[in-house]
C-alpha cells in the first residue's frame, strides 16, 4: 500500500491562512467557544474532494451515514436516512433540497488529511468530516448545535446567516430541529476556499444561492457527563474484583421489612468510592472509551506480512495516550521510557519512519506487528 501523505500538527505559534493569520494559540484564547471567526481565503484554490457522483455513490453505502432533507415551500421539510439509492433523490435542477453525508474522513483520504489541519486541538475532540451537498436555495433551516464546528465551502456559493440565539424554541412537528424565531445579526456568502468557524450554540442558517453548492463540516465531540460517567463505570464495574459479602450481625428485628437497611445504603455508597478511588484506572478507561471505534468501522486485512520499516496509522485508527498508557482502538497498554516516546510520536504524527520503527524494542515491534495483522496500520511498501 502506498502512504497517504498527511500534514503534520501544526505548531501554536505558528500563523496560519487557516485561521487567517492567527496562530492556534491566538485562536484558541480569542474565539474558541467565545465567538465566531470568517476566513475568506482560508484555504485557496480549494478543490471538491468528492465530485457529486462519488459523494452521492457514497450515500448509498450501507456503513455509510447519510441523510437526505427535502424543503417544500408551504408545506414544511422532509427527512429521511440512507443508504439511498439514485432513484431516491430528487431532480438536480430541482431547488431546496439537501444531502448530507457524514463521517466522509472514515471512507476518504482527502478527508482525512483535510481533518488533520485542524489537530491543534486534541484528537480526543475531533469528531467528524460531513459533506453537504444543496441545490439552489437547499439548507436545513435555521438552527444551533451544541458543538463547535468549521464550515468550509468547497464549491458554489452559501449564504449563512448567524445570530446569539436567547430563544431557543423549536418549531413543532418538524422532523429537523428548525428554530421559531431565528434573530440573524451576522450575514456572510461563503465562496470556495472561505471557512466560517461557529462555537457552541451560535444559531445560524446556511443556504446555496446562485446554483449547487457543497459545504465541509469539521464537526467535534462533544461528551455529555453523565452518559460518559455511566460509560466509564460500566468499564470500571467490568474490571473491579471485590468478591467482598454484605454482613450485618447487628441488624435488629423489624416491624418494617419494606424499609432498606442504612447499614446496605452505606455498604453501597462504600463499594461505589472503592470503584471510583482509583485514578489510574479511571484514566485508563476514559482512553479506552476514546478511542473505541464508530458503529460500523471494520478494517481491511493487510496487503503482505509485517516487515519493519515505515508505517502509518490507517484513517479509521485512533490513538491517544496518557501519563502512563498508550490507548488504540478501544484498547489499553501501559507504556513507559523510549517506547512509550515513540507511541506518543505515533500517536501525534500518525506515521513512523523505517529508521524509529527499526531501532523500537523487541515488544514494540511486536505490538507493531499485531496492530499490523489487525489492518489498524499500514507499512510502506518497498
């Protein structure tokens, strides 16, 4: 197989036509979820990644996440969800109409190298690229997300209209999310190469004028607290050994059977803070947690057997570290000295070149080769 060349992470103080001359470092203090950015220019003689047909061939794959969202002036919106087939879309010329397609860096190597201009923030917030695709006058009405996200136009013209939204009331019956009383203060028309960045609840209202148009989202995880606590519980419950018993020798007789003990409440609330006092393991199953793949990820077998050289992760492969783990695809190691630098580097760099993977340790190599044979990297063929 033949290596993708990926940008590496650009340095915080390094300004960038990204963000229109800012550093990383100054975009994070001054807009990341304080205010939005527009970027005309942001990346010029930006090019489709995807042309139409291939975007549309990709929603009709079955591992593939895809909506298609249809506005009929005067009688409301329509949504529905792939994998669709060609004769389910709409005429071309036919305006106000919408098609989706997320997790594109998942199927797409120009995706994925898009995504990786954006890792000045850490992976473990990265999400996802989505592609949208409109007709004339084709959106999904005003609306809020509760991430940040970067929209880049890639072809044709968007109109997007954005507003601090106090009312944040939905309109009733609708299949999307529309707001009722969407207040714009902020117009722009985003052409090729323009990028509008969007924090956290910042309404807005993107519309295709004057033809097509096709628009990037380089969308963010968001964790919600206690979905992530059950999750990381569940984890920990799964691992923990306590064959410990409930005893009660001064339980006194009761003319209230139906009442629980305190004696049981205090035995549970005991049992819970043992589960939780560790901090290594908790630490441990956030980056298991991290890392897990999306529903639907599988990888390919390997083309040819394990020979170090030159490596690079593949593009569905997540790979995050700590203080003391190195975490890949749902899965944990402990790691310490000149091995766990050169997983960090894995994991920052997404490649490797022949001389490090040739000078690791013989346990490193090994975990190499069976990440290999799991098709979560690949080898530079010679």
């Amino acid at each position: 197989m033949t290596e993708v060349q990926f940008p590496l992470p650009p340095a915080p103080d390094q300004p960038l036509a990204l963000l229109g001359g800012l550093t990383p470092a100054q975009f994070m203090r001054r807009h990341w979820q304080k205010k939005p950015l527009l970027v005309k220019g942001a990346l010029p003689g930006f090019q489709p990644l995807l042309s139409r047909p291939e975007l549309f061939a990709l929603s009709g794959q079955e591992e593939v996440e895809s909506r298609l969202v249809v506005q009929k002036p005067g009688a409301g919106w329509t949504l529905q969800h792939g994998p669709f087939a060609k004769s389910a879309f709409p005429a071309f010329k036919q305006s106000h109409w919408t098609l989706l397609v997320q997790g594109v860096d998942l199927h797409h190597d120009g995706a994925h190298a898009l995504m990786q201009q954006f890792r000045f923030l850490p992976d473990a917030r990265l999400d996802d690229l989505m592609i949208s695709w409109a007709s004339e006058g084709g959106g999904v009405g005003p609306h809020f997300d509760s991430y940040d996200v970067f929209l880049i136009q890639a072809q044709g013209k968007r109109r997007w209209r954005i507003g601090r939204q106090k009312d944040l009331s939905l309109e009733e019956g609708m299949p999307l999310k529309i707001l009722s009383h969407f207040e714009a203060e902020e117009e722009y028309v985003c052409e090729p190469g323009d990028m509008l960045y969007l924090p956290p609840k910042w309404a807005h209202d993107g519309v295709a004028v004057e033809g097509e148009c096709m628009t990037y989202s380089v969308g963010f995880r968001v964790p919600q607290r206690g979905g992530l606590a059950g999750e990381i519980a569940q984890r920990l419950a799964d691992d923990h050994e306590d064959e410990t018993l409930y005893r009660d020798p001064d339980q006194p007789a009761t003319q209230q059977p139906g009442r629980i003990p305190a004696g049981l409440q205090a035995f549970t609330a005991d049992a819970l803070k043992r589960l939780l006092e560790q901090p290594e393991d908790m630490a441990r199953a956030l980056g298991e947690v991290m890392t897990e793949p999306k529903p639907k990820v599988w990888f390919e077998e390997p083309e040819g057997d394990w020979v170090p050289g030159a490596i690079w992760l593949d593009r569905r492969s997540r790979m995050m570290y700590d203080e003391h783990h190195i975490f890949i695809n749902g899965e944990a190691y402990r790691a310490g000295g000149k091995d766990a630098e050169l997983m960090r580097r894995l994991a920052d760099e997404r490649r490797l070149d022949a001389r490090a993977v040739r000078g690791a340790s013989k346990g490193a190599k090994a975990l190499l080769d069976e990440w290999f044979v799991a098709g979560w990297l690949h080898i530079q063929q010679t």
